[in-house]
C-alpha cells in the first residue's frame, strides 16, 4: 500500500465512521490501513486497549506453557561500536538524546500466537507469522477533537530498595524525559493548537516474567482542527518517526541512528493504532519479537545521552528483553 493509498483509505474510514486498523513501519516507507475484517483475513490480528478484532480472546496454541525466553543478548563489542559513535555525534552537538537498538537472539517454547495470546499489554499486535509487539506506550490518543501523547522514558526493577526515588532523582532520566517531552510536544504542535504538559513524571508499575518494572511518562494534550478527519494519515507521516525511540533533534538524530545501528528497525518503533467509530488510540511499536528464517529476534534499546555509561546502557537493553504477564 503505497502512501497515497494510506492516506486516502483511512480518510474513507473516518468518513464513514467505519472502525479500522493502521500499522505504520519507523522509516515511513510502508503504511497499511484495514477494517477489522480485512486485518483478520490478513492474518493480522490487535488488541488495543481490550478493542480486539478477535471475538473471546486469541486460540492459544500452548496453553499450558509459562511464558518464559532464553537470550542470547546483542554482543557487547557490537553494541559498544554503536554507542561510541552515538556519542562521537553528542559531544559535536549533532545531537542531545539518541535512542540506540539492537536485535537479541532468543528461543522460546512459545510461537508468535502464544505470545500475543499470553502478554499482558495495553497494545498488542500479530502481524501473521511475522512478529508480535506488547506495547506498554501509547502513541496518540484523539478523543473530542483533541490530540493526547504519553512519551514513555525510564525503567527500572521495582524491586530495587527505594526504586521510585532512585529513578526520579535520577538526573540521566530527568534530562532524557525533559528532552523527550519538549520533542513530542514540538511534534504535536505541527498539527495542534494549544498544545500543553497536562501531567509531568507519573509512575506506572508493569509486571514481567522477570519481575515488575517502574516506568515514567507524561501527558500532553493539543487541540486539532475541526476538519482532522481528511488529514488524518499525514497528520500521523508528520509527527513520525515517534520522539521516544528517535531522539532530539530527529532529523539529524536519525541520521547518527542509521550510521550506529546498520540494521532494519522494519515495523520495529512505528506505530499502530484503531479507530473505534469515535476515537483513535495508537501505540509505539516497542517490546517486540520478530520471526526471520525460524529464528526469533528481541528488538530492544534506550535512549543515549552525554551523561549516559555504555554498561548501564546495555544492561537496560537487555533488562527491556520480556513478556509482561497479567
């Protein structure tokens, strides 16, 4: 579906009222857009905030298994290649926040279907045999004509004594929010008027195979024109690729990404999203396991900057390699 096509079909469904999918890939180059119905029949199948094309859940094909993952993490010399070159390009002033990824091999008793079956996350999504994304982040919510984002930046283990404090006062993670939310909120003005934070660093607890994790995010709101509707599919090419896993200032930032990472994000960091009849709600395509020649690969990353150290870098990389649980 070339970008023309995109734009024009989900604008017939908005017209119509008519509720659809839309899946957008991190380098913009692919943008699909089906009803409920055509998504199924497509093997494609979402659960976005309890709305399914799926009636009584997904058939899960292993029922009795935990969902648990072996890892074959990235390997450090590798991943220490990428970072020195993100911070090569920091220290000249190219950039300020990189969001640096890799892929992880990983094995599992698990298949794809199992996996979407059994995670616990506000935004799933099966595209047929070919990767499975649990999301925890949303990207845009549209809702009474306006426009919500929720930038998700810092991670740690609940478990950790004083976890909440730790993650805070971290003055790393303040920067790397403050940074993001200043993005994102550039990104929603492109398409929005009064565009305001409407909440600053809340915590959200989200429970793994591993463990629960703490999580930061903010909101911003923006008020969208009445006539939205038509524009809808390049309002969303114009606010892409997501601030959270690109970086400030984007166009530059993913410039030093594709020279760092020498791989194929693919679906890996777009978006996905539905309209219901009402509202859109959408999320960055994040904790994400993909299928290639029988093999499995964990995408997984964070954001780099001046302040960051390359082994708390990469053991957040592999810390990010899970399956929520209920």
């Amino acid at each position: 579906m070339t970008i023309t096509e995109f734009t024009e079909k989900s604008a017939r469904f908005l017209e119509k009222g008519q509720p659809f999918l839309f899946i957008i890939n991190f380098d913009k180059s692919k943008a699909l857009a089906y009803s409920f119905e055509e998504a199924y029949e497509n093997d494609i199948v979402f659960d976005i905030n309890g709305i399914s094309n799926v009636q009584n859940g997904y058939k899960d094909t292993k029922a009795s298994i935990v969902p648990a993952i072996d890892v074959e993490p990235f390997p450090f010399k590798s991943y220490l290649e990428g970072f020195e070159k993100v911070v090569q390009n920091l220290k000249a002033g190219n950039s300020f926040l990189v969001n640096l990824t890799f892929p992880s091999k990983i094995s599992s008793p698990l298949d794809l279907k199992s996996v979407f079956s059994k995670a616990h996350a506000p935004y799933k999504l099966l595209y047929k045999d070919q990767f499975v994304c649990f999301s925890p982040e949303c990207f845009i919510k549209i809702k009474d004509g306006h426009i919500y984002s929720y930038p998700m930046k810092g991670t740690i283990d609940a478990s950790l004594e004083g976890a909440a404090d730790l993650l805070m006062d971290n003055t790393k993670e303040q920067q790397e929010h403050h940074t993001i939310v200043d993005l994102i909120r550039n990104d929603l003005s492109i398409v929005a008027r009064d565009v305001r934070v409407t909440k600053f660093r809340y915590l959200e607890k989200i429970k793994t195979a591993k463990g629960e994790i703490l999580q930061s995010s903010s909101e911003i709101r923006g008020r969208l024109r009445r006539d939205w509707k038509k524009d809808f599919g390049l309002l969303m090419l114009r606010m892409l690729p997501a601030g959270s896993i690109s970086g400030a200032p984007k166009p530059k930032t993913l410039e030093i990404i594709d020279k760092a990472e020498k791989y194929e994000r693919g679906f890996y960091t777009g978006v996905f999203g539905i309209f219901d009849g009402k509202t859109i709600d959408s999320g960055v395509a994040i904790r994400f396991i993909e299928k290639e020649n029988e093999q499995f690969w964990y995408k997984s990353g964070g954001g780099i900057t001046h302040q960051s150290n390359v082994k708390d870098e990469y053991i957040e990389l592999i810390n990010k390699i899970y399956i929520p649980t209920v």
